[in-house]
C-alpha cells in the first residue's frame, strides 16, 4: 500500500521533526510518499507569501492528507492561512495521560477535544472606539458547530463513550446557545451515545476534580483552544500534544486532513538534536489512522508510549536521550511488534 502525503516543512526543529518522521516511515510495512512544501520564514520572504501559499494549498488538495512541522508567525500565520484557504471546519486535539512522565497531576486523562475551526472571538481583530473602549465580533456559525458536533459523536462511537459539549450559554445565549442547540440537535442522531451540556468554567474543574466522567469534549473555537492547552498541561507538556485539522464537503465526508505536533519552532534547541519528538510521531500516528492504517498507528503510538514508560526519553520530560536515540528506541519497538 503506498500513500502520497504533503509534507509542509518549518522553522527552528521542523528539519529535525521531519528527519525522525522518514527514518520512522522507512521501517514500516507500507510505503509512504512525501511530497515536500517549504513553508518556512527564508521560503516566504524569498518566494512571497502567495507563492508559497498557493503551492502548499494546491499540493495539499492533491495529497488530500497533509503533515506539517512548525512554522513562525511572521508578518503571516501559516497555520491561520491554510486554515482558511482549505476551509478547515474542525480541530481534534486528543490528551492522554503517559506513563513514565512526572506530572502535578496524579489522575488519568483520557479525552478527545473537539474544536469548531473558525468563528469565535478568533475571526475579528477588534477595534477602538475612542480612548477607552474597544470592541470585536464574535460569530458563531452553525454549518461548522454541526461538522464538529457530528465528528465528536462518531469518535465517541468509536471510543464507546459519551460527549459533553461546552460553551457559556447561559451568558453569550445567542452565539453559544447557537452552538448547543446545534450540537443538541446532531446528538438526537445518536441516541446510544450519552450527551450532556456543560458550563465551560464548570467543565474546567470537572476534568480536573472527575476527570472519568469525561470522553469526547466539544467546543467552540477559543474554548477548545484554552482547554486543550491546559489539558495537555495536566499531562505534562504543551509538547507532547497532536493536532489534526479537518475540511469536509456538503455531505459531511473529510476532503482534506491536516496533522501536526501542537508545540511550537523552538528556535533556541534547533540544531542541537535534543527536542523531543513525541507529538510528531503521534500526528504521524493519527495521520495513518485517518488513512485507514489502523493497527500500524496503534503500533507507532504504543512504541513511542512503551518507550516512555520504560524511561527511554528525552531530557525535557526527565530521560537523558537526545532526538537522534529516542528515534531508536522508537523504531526498535515498532520493528519487534511486526516480527
């Protein structure tokens, strides 16, 4: 089976991150095809924004499945303008608790957070009104809350949980009761799968205090964004979190997928072999997933979480492995679970 994927390269670690994805990809049963764009910051400036833009988006509608490192935001947002050019709906970012990391938190978390893409406060600026005030839109609209609701009940099918949809609807009752009722409306489809609404402040204590009453969470824009930092705070890293981005067409099916490490271009330990890869190699997981490799991505996934466990990791979550060893171990593991 060969898959071709848009390979969109970055800033700072990007070169690194995307060295550890080849020699992963290399020791797999399938063959795996990366069609290169150079998004970086020289690319940019030397090429032109549009240029660069235009190409990434044409190769990613190509591919229909994309991998992308980190960029910098400059005097453009990589990640805002693919985001519209390929009219991204919704936001996965899964957390899990893993063994082998020292965490402030002691409790397991295992849940699913499901962000509407665009809208919110996220799409307006804002603007001054005199001295003193300053205002913005806020919209909520309800073709992308019922894409996210729909993809949080059939993940929540897949996982034989629940969902919870959050938002502050008793306050903002126009643009999150929008929401909900949307969200409400999508679950009546999926009567077997339990669904309840819960306040956002609510919400953020309950996932610490309870966090077993919690599967698949979903939320608008900036809410999915503040609490799917704090989550993989509890966890232990920003770091080590995954991001996949989804476009869909007007019956609902994925057009287009995009997977990411949620971390930053760390520019002060770029060059060093010394970042810690995790969450690429989980987008990279969850991108073969989404292509239908399942048993392989619960491979690479149990590889790199077993590695971790068993103390094999890298300096910035308490091991003494730089990038180049910990991609050992990794590859090790997946090559002994096909034997």
């Amino acid at each position: 089976m060969t898959h071709t994927i848009a390979e969109l390269h970055g800033d700072g670690i990007a070169s690194e991150l995307s060295a550890v994805i080849h020699t992963l990809a290399q020791e797999l049963a399938i063959d795996v095809e990366f069609s290169g764009v150079d998004l970086s910051e020289s690319a940019r400036r030397a090429r032109g924004d549009e240029a660069v833009y235009d190409e990434a988006e044409a190769e990613m509608r190509r591919c229909r499945t994309a991998l992308k490192y980190p960029t910098a935001t400059t005097t453009t947002s990589p990640n805002r303008e693919l985001r519209e050019r390929c009219n991204f709906a919704v936001i996965h970012r899964p957390v899990r608790t893993i063994a082998g990391i020292e965490t402030n938190f002691k409790a397991q978390l295992e849940i699913d957070i499901v962000r509407v893409a665009t809208g919110g406060t996220y799409e307006d600026m804002g603007r001054r009104i005199g001295f003193d005030t300053a205002v913005s839109l806020r919209v909520i609209e309800r073709v992308p809350s019922r894409r996210a609701g729909r993809f949080a009940f059939k993940l929540a099918q897949l996982r034989g949980c629940g969902v919870v949809s959050t938002s502050k609807y008793t306050i903002q009752k126009e643009t999150d009761g929008l929401f909900e009722e949307v969200v409400k409306g999508v679950s009546e489809d999926y009567p077997a799968t339990p669904y309840r609404q819960e306040l956002f402040d609510a919400l953020l204590a309950g996932v610490i205090m309870r966090p077993e009453r919690y599967g698949v969470i979903v939320c608008p824009n900036e809410y999915g964004d503040f609490l799917s930092d704090a989550a993989m705070g509890l966890v232990g890293s920003i770091g080590l979190g995954d991001s996949a981005s989804y476009a869909f067409d007007d019956d609902g099916k994925v057009t287009l997928a995009m997977f990411d490490p949620s971390g930053g271009t760390a520019p002060d330990i770029a060059g060093k072999n010394i970042c810690n890869p995790t969450a690429t190699m989980f987008a990279f997981a969850n991108m073969l997933r989404h292509l239908g490799e399942v048993e392989l991505a619960e491979t690479i996934r149990g590889s790199v979480r077993e590695c971790i466990a068993a103390g094999e990791k890298t300096a910035d979550i308490g091991g003494s492995m730089n990038t180049s060893e910990f991609t050992s171990a990794v590859v090790r593991r997946v090559q002994s679970s096909g034997e």
